[in-house]
C-alpha cells in the first residue's frame, strides 16, 4: 500500500510540472505614429531601466505600495531596449540642421497601474539631450523627466503594451517639443 502512494505522489508532481502554462511575449508597437520630428539628427543611446523593471515580465502596480508582474506574459527581450528603438522610430532626424544631439535616459516607471477607475498605463523616462560635439561631462542642454499616463481598454498584458506604446509616443512629443525650443 505504501509503494502505490509513493508512484502517485511521483505521478501528480510530474503532472504538475508538465502543465505549466505557455509563456506569452509582448513588444512595443514599433510603428512610427508620425507625430514627432527633429530637426537635425539625434542619436538615441541606450536606454536604462530601473531595476524594477530589470524583470522580463511585464510589471502592474497593484497598490501605491505593492509591485506584481504577470506570471506568464514577458517582454519579448530587453525593454530599455524596446523603449529606445521605438524613440528612435518616433523621433526621426530630418537631416535639416547644423546641430547633432544625443538623447540618453533611464526608464523609471513602465507600468500597468490598477487603479480605483480602473487600469491605466504609465511610464516615465529621465532624459538628457547633449550636443553630440560636446564632451559628455559638459552639462545637457536638456535634463528632465518625461511621464505619460494612458488608459487601458482592459486589465489584459495585451492592453498594457498598447497603452505603453501610446505613452512612448507621447514621451516622443514631448522630448521633441524640447528639442524644437533649442537655440540653433
């Protein structure tokens, strides 16, 4: 009697880890949205994230004070990475001007945030723009941080990379705003 309990213990653990559910992966909407442009050329260099965000899997804000992640939904590779490439589609240099710039930053927040109106995405980027000619020690011309909230059709991972992708567009805007009140 003891043996057969044995197998069977053996039997649901073996069971347990060959039903694990598949693992999901999720992008930015790389497609330019066409709203941003800067004149000249600007150089996106990498983009850091906050260690909270070093996880692949795809963060919520559950509370003011408690982080979750979906267990099973994952970005589909680094998401400093993403944040950067999707900027560089949003902002295209026009090639029209003397000045070259470098746009380098950390990724603060990439989040969905449930909340009592329910979910909203947020995301927010500390930015610096330096002259690319400019030695890196030389202070930016432009230091601050870049924040987007965005609503979300549903509590889903699909909608939160949506809503992320409309908040890096709207990061884009912002930053080429700046840009566009530069001095020549």
């Amino acid at each position: 009697m003891k043996t057969s309990h044995w197998w069977l213990a053996v039997l649901c653990a073996f069971t347990a880890c060959t039903s694990t559910p598949p693992i999901s992966y999720y992008s930015l909407d790389m497609r330019p949205s066409g709203r941003s442009d800067v004149p000249g050329t600007l150089q996106i260099e990498g983009v850091r994230t906050a260690e909270s965000l070093a996880r692949s899997q795809i963060q919520i804000l559950a509370t003011p004070t408690r982080i979750e992640y979906y267990a099973t939904h994952e970005w589909a590779g680094s998401l400093g990475e993403m944040v950067r490439r999707k900027l560089e589609a949003e902002l295209p240099s026009t090639g029209r001007g003397p000045r070259t710039l470098k746009l380098s930053g950390t990724l603060l927040e990439c989040c969905q945030v449930d909340g009592p109106n329910g979910p909203v995405a947020r995301m927010s980027l500390s930015a610096a723009i330096r002259d690319a000619n400019q030695p890196s020690f030389k202070a930016p011309l432009v230091e601050k941080t870049y924040s987007s909230t965005e609503p979300m059709n549903a509590a889903s991972p699909d909608a939160a990379a949506q809503a992320l992708s409309r908040c890096t567009e709207n990061i884009a805007a912002l930053i080429a705003a700046d840009i566009q009140t530069l001095p020549s």
